[in-house]
C-alpha cells in the first residue's frame, strides 16, 4: 500500500474548517483505482475498517493527523461496512461510519425551507431520532448560512468540535448529518465556526428539549412514546370555543403558582392540582405563562430561547403532554402565551447565530428593544418568518394547544415603537407601519386557523390599530380576540379613585361601550397589573379592608357581567395581599380566612353563574347582547344594564360604586313579572353586609327609563347586583 497523501481537503478537516467533509471522508473511489475509506476521529489511537462478510484490516493514520484510511485497492465492497476504534487507554468499540450515509434532508425541503413555506420545518430541522438507510440514529440539521463549518458536539465525542463535522447542502444555508447509534436523552450542541474564524456553542433553535438551566445545552427527544386520549375534545374544540360559548381564562406562572416545599411542581402534578382547582373555581381555561425554554426565572418567560421545547423546569415535554391530555380529559382548555415579537441576546441563543445577524435585523434601528435589551425578528426573511411559524404550529400540533396569546403584538406593529425621533426607520411609504410584521401576523393567524379549527389566537395590543380581531381576507389581522387594554386601564383608574371623586370620572366605565363591538375582546386583568411596584389588587383599592374588598368583589361583577371573554391572573380571585413574585408561591394561607376566602367564594360562584346563564357569555361581540338601562347617573356613581341572550333572554345588572347603600331604588325593565337576585356580591356569605334583595323583586307597569316596566331595589354599598326574571330560570 502507498503512502498516502495530506491533501488540502484532508487539511480541512484537520483544521475543522470544512464545509463538505462528506466529499472526502467515508466511501470514495480512489483515484488510482478501487476504493478508499477514511474516517476522522481525534480520539483514536488505532482503527480498523470492518466491511461486511470480511475481516479487520487495519487502517493507515495519516501522517500529522487524526485521519485514517485504508485504500481497497481492487474490487469493491457493500457500504454497509462498520469502524472498530481504539482509543489511547486501550478501550476498544465498534461504530457505524458517520460519513457513509446520505443526506437526510430531500431537494423539496430544501425548496420549501427557501421559500419560508415548510410549516412542518420542527419535523426536519433541529435533532430526529430516525432510522436511515437501515439503521437507527439522529438525524440534525440546522440553518447557518453564513458559517464556516458546523459541527455536532455533545458527551458522544468529548465536545470535539472535529469529529462530527456537518455538510451544508448547496446554497439552502442548511447544514446537515446523521450520527448512527445515538440515542434519546443526548446532550448536544452546535459548535459554529464563523467566517471570521470565532468559534462558539450555539443551543439548536428546534430543540424539543433543553438542559435545565444553568446548563444551555440541548437534548434529543423522540415524541412517539406519548398516547393522547383527548380526541373527543379536539373533535369538538370548534364547537366549545365558539364566539357564543363561556371563554373565563385563569392566567398562570407555572413556577409560583403553587410550589411543594419549596420547589417546582411537575408538569403532571400540576396537572391535577390545577384541574381540581379550576373545576371547583369554574374557570373553562388556564392560559400559561411563556413555558417556551428560557434560561432568565425573572423574564417569567418573555426572553424565549428554546421556541419547540417546553421548558425543563417541570419536567419532561411528555410530562407536559401529560399536563394538557389531562386537562383536556376533565373540560378544561389550554391556552400558550408565545413571545414573536423578540429574543435574548444570551451568548448560546439566537442572537447573531452563525456570526452575523441571522434572526435578527442588522440595523439596531430595526432589530434591537432597547427598553427590553432584546433583538427584533427580521420579519422580512423567508426562513426567520417560517420560523416563528412552524413554532406556532408546532405547540397545537404536537402539544394539541388550544390556542395562542401572542404578547407585545403593538411593538411589532410599529418601527416607532418606544423609540425617539432619530431612533427607526420608516417603512418603504414613509410610514410608521412594520409591514413586514403585519403580514407575517396575517400569515400567522391564517395557517392557525387553517390547519386546526376551532383554535383561537389572541393579541396583546395596546393601540387603536383597526380590525385585529377581522378576518384576513377582509383586510384584518386574523386573531380570533384581542385584549381590551383600554378597559383595563379605564377600569382600574375608576376603582382605584376614592369613591367620593368617582362621580366626576363616571366616563371611565361608560366610554368602553363606545368602542366594545369594534373588535372580538378579552377583558384581561393580567400579571401585568400586580408587578413592578405596581401592587396588589387589594393595595389598588382605596378605603379601610372592608371597603377593599368589598371594591374587588363589586369590580368581579362588573367584569363578568360586561361584554368580552375574561381573563384573569391567578391570585386575584382570592385579592392575595402581597404582589405578585415569580419566586415564590402564591399566598394560598390567606384564601382560607375572610376576607380572601370570601372574595374567593363570591368569584367562584361569578365564575359558574357566568358559564351557566347564557345571556353573560352568549352575544358578547355584538351589540344586540347589552343595552343601558342608566348610564347617566353620575351623581349617585350607579351603572345598570342588560345582558341578553341569542334566544332574548336578560339579565339586569344594576352597579352602587359607592359606600353608601341606596333603598328605594327604581329601574327600568323589560319584562313584567317577578325577578329574582341570583347574585349579590353583599352578600355575607362573601364577607359582605347582607344588605339587598333576597326575595326578589316584582315588576310593575310604570314605565321608566324609556323601558315598558320598572323595579324598586335596594343597592348594597359597593357592590353589584344581577336579577333575573324568574321565566328564565
């Protein structure tokens, strides 16, 4: 056998600066005939090549490198042909070629990933464990335009970024390789070379799973194991989140929701902890907080790393399986807030991934939050916006989520957004408009409710821009719902005034019906209210405890029994004392004494009567579903109206926003006949003073109001009241 020969593509590899390694490592036919095979492994001391049906021969080390070869210098051999290796201790073993396979990714994936149309990229991109050309592996690839080389590194070669060197396939910018023998659970990374010659460790953006933090690395799973038995609710999911059916959201911080000595519940714990809960509370859906990898506790979630991996603090992405086929099992809905606005810059994230901005824009001008410290997606690439996409589809798809919140939907609407004069750049008109992002929203919402009916996206915006919550093809948004930000703000700055000044403020509760059918709302009271000095519920409230509470329970009346879906963060149904910390439990002490534990009673009976009277929930985004009765009567700080149903059933809701209690008082009504009071949030039950209506009231012919009948009542201070006629009942 002749001496072989370093070669400059052998120097590549070497050096770990290739991008082809596949077209001279492997099976290849030798120039002078016959056929040679080399393998690189910088940990072996001695190799053997094993081809099938033969015996051992040695391999020939190349000389000032970790290369062997072997040249077969007549006929040929199966493929199929095996490396036995020995390393400086003397441990022997046995291993499949890594550069004998073929490319796992087809020229349609390519296409298609060019394009930004493969929304199923999650099943091709990122680690797969798989069977190729007749043996087991996993299969990774990864989108790196702009490196030098790309490597696999994990415990399987001692975090060598020269061993398991990738190919990238033509001008697609995607690497790819198939390691045989490895298995699920490995721990692994991306080692980049950049064209500059940096190198660095890079977390796979289509990693299904991640290393708890601190560790950044990622981790191969392999879903299949997983049996759901939820499909009696996902057949019937477009029916039970229709807009005429009860939407009453319970907002959740997996980490401090509620915690076991101290630490973290499991995905499936929680599961049947929350389920109790929300059942007995009445609540249709949770909504959880970014569980989206991240590796910051105190971004709740927001600073996103891992867009297709739940994260491991709760355990396995079966263990959240588990969670959601569970929920789905016992009627409750699951919902995902999910963050397409922007990214950490952590060092191992997306931020500058190949050594250039990748994801993100290059000019700060468009691609930094510097209110956030984050960077900005680059809406306009094909592959960026395939991206966020395929992550959307993603969670419903292999998580069976039944819906979307998408957070800070007005900071990708705007190139001004939070920015001084000087600080962005208009859009090709010389607007303010991100018309990129607006169509990637559209694109978004259509394909959501293309593939899986029944599912609802809902956007966190805080503007007056037009139709969000309108179809696409009517010039809309597409999002199913949008958060009524404008009715939060103007709600919680009435309640928050000292009731003597509410009679001069008596618009902040009327103006949200100016404006209430404009769009599909949800009346969220979020985490966003209780944070950053901000305070408690309780805290917000003016007067002594009595009045306090009694303001929470006459503001959860006001809420449920105004038109919109409802949202509410965890803790507020029993008014916890402290504010919110993502570090610690929830106060679940003080739901046990009065005036948490009626506070919570009384919403826990809101919550039911909510689902169960279809005149709340019905008709909440039309106008045939409200009317006035009085909306005028400022001097007495009272509010009164009706809420009707698709068949004309009503209910009247009549609103005292001020301690002192008003007998005597008349309503207009509709109907004739005896009504009865099916809530009171006076009652004492509830930590009230049992001041109200307890055998009804009985309708006469006097005309008031500009209604055919009218009712005396009696208003407890701070409270709210809802009567029904006793022929709906």
């Amino acid at each position: 056998m002749k001496k072989p020969i370093l070669s400059p593509e052998a120097w590549a590899i070497v050096e770990a600066r290739s991008h082809d390694p596949f077209a001279w490592l492997g099976r290849h036919y030798h120039s002078e005939g016959g056929i040679v095979v080399r393998a690189n492994k910088p940990q072996a001391e001695k190799m053997w090549l094993l081809p099938k049906g033969d015996g051992a021969v040695a391999m020939l080390r190349i000389e000032g490198t970790d290369i062997f070869e072997y040249h077969w210098e007549e006929g040929d051999f199966d493929s199929a042909y095996k490396l036995r290796i020995e390393n400086k201790e003397g441990h022997t073993w046995e291993e499949e070629d890594v550069y004998r396979f073929s490319p796992i990714l087809g020229e349609m994936d390519l296409h298609l990933i060019g394009e930004g149309n493969h929304f199923e990229k999650y099943k091709i991109m990122g680690a797969h464990v798989r069977e190729h050309e007749g043996v087991w592996g996993v299969g990774f690839s990864v989108w790196a335009p702009s490196a030098g080389r790309v490597s696999v590194v994990g415990n399987f070669n001692h975090w060598d970024g020269r061993e398991h060197q990738m190919r990238v396939l033509g001008s697609s910018g995607v690497w790819e390789i198939f390691i045989p023998g490895l298995r699920e659970g490995e721990v692994y990374k991306f080692e980049i070379r950049a064209q500059n010659g940096d190198v660095f460790e890079k977390a796979d953006p289509y990693a299904q799973q991640m290393e708890l933090r601190p560790n950044t690395a990622s981790v191969v799973h392999y879903p299949k194991a997983y049996h759901w038995g939820d499909d009696e609710w996902v057949k019937k999911r477009a029916v039970t989140q229709a807009a005429d059916k009860p939407m009453n959201i319970y907002e959740v911080h997996p980490g401090s929701w509620r915690r076991a000595d101290g630490e973290y519940l499991n995905y499936r714990d929680m599961a049947h902890q929350l389920v109790e809960y929300c059942q007995w509370m009445g609540y249709t859906h949770i909504e959880l907080m970014p569980i989206t990898e991240h590796p910051f506790d105190g971004s709740w979630g927001y600073q996103t790393v891992g867009y297709f991996a739940p994260t491991s603090r709760f355990g396995t992405p079966d263990d959240f399986r588990y969670m959601v086929d569970y929920c789905h099992k016992n009627g409750l809905g699951v919902f995902l807030d999910w963050v397409p606005a922007h990214f950490p810059k952590d060092a191992f994230g997306l931020a500058r991934f190949d050594g250039t901005p990748l994801y993100e824009h290059a000019d700060p001008r468009l691609g930094e939050h510097k209110d956030w410290g984050t960077y900005i997606f680059n809406f306009g690439r094909n592959e960026v916006r395939n991206f966020l996409i395929a992550s959307a589809l993603f969670w419903l798809d292999e998580f069976h989520i039944d819906g979307l919140r998408v957070d800070a939907v007005a900071s990708m609407l705007y190139l001004d957004y939070s920015r001084e004069e000087g600080e962005w750049m208009p859009n090709k008109y010389g607007g303010r408009e991100n018309l990129e992002a607006v169509e990637f929203l559209k694109q978004f919402n259509h394909l959501v409710h293309e593939r899986f009916p029944g599912a609802v996206t809902m956007a966190e915006e805080s503007t007056s821009w037009p139709m969000v919550s309108r179809p696409t093809y009517l010039g809309g948004l597409g999002f199913t719902m949008k958060w009524n930000m404008g009715w939060m703000n103007d709600t919680l700055s009435y309640y928050e005034a000292d009731p003597v000044y509410r009679s001069y403020d008596h618009h902040a509760l009327t103006f949200s019906m100016v404006y209430a059918f404009t769009e599909n709302f949800i009346l969220p009271f979020s985490h966003d209210e209780v944070v950053h000095g901000k305070g408690s519920m309780p805290q917000k409230m003016p007067g002594d405890d009595w009045q306090k509470f009694a303001n929470l329970r006459l503001l959860s009346g006001y809420m449920y029994t105004h038109p919109g879906k409802k949202l509410q963060f965890m803790g507020l149904e029993f008014g916890q004392w402290p504010e919110w910390n993502f570090d610690s439990s929830l106060s679940w002490d003080q739901a046990n004494f009065m005036p948490h534990r009626g506070l919570q009673l009384m919403q826990r009976d809101m919550n039911h009567l909510y689902k169960d009277v279809p005149a709340l929930h019905e008709v909440d985004f039309d106008g045939g579903g409200f009317q006035w009765v009085d909306c005028n009567d400022a001097e007495n700080s009272t509010l009164s109206y009706i809420r009707r149903d698709k068949n004309g059933g009503i209910v009247v809701v009549i609103l005292n926003l001020t301690p002192v209690p008003r007998y005597g008082y008349r309503l207009g009504v509709p109907k004739p006949g005896h009504y009865s009071e099916i809530l009171n949030t006076d009652s004492e039950l509830y930590g009230g003073g049992n001041i109200g209506n307890a055998g009804g009231v009985m309708a006469d012919d006097q005309s008031w109001m500009h209604q055919p009948h009218s009712i005396t009542v009696t208003l407890p201070p701070l409270s709210c009241v809802i009567l029904r006629p006793d022929d709906e009942a």
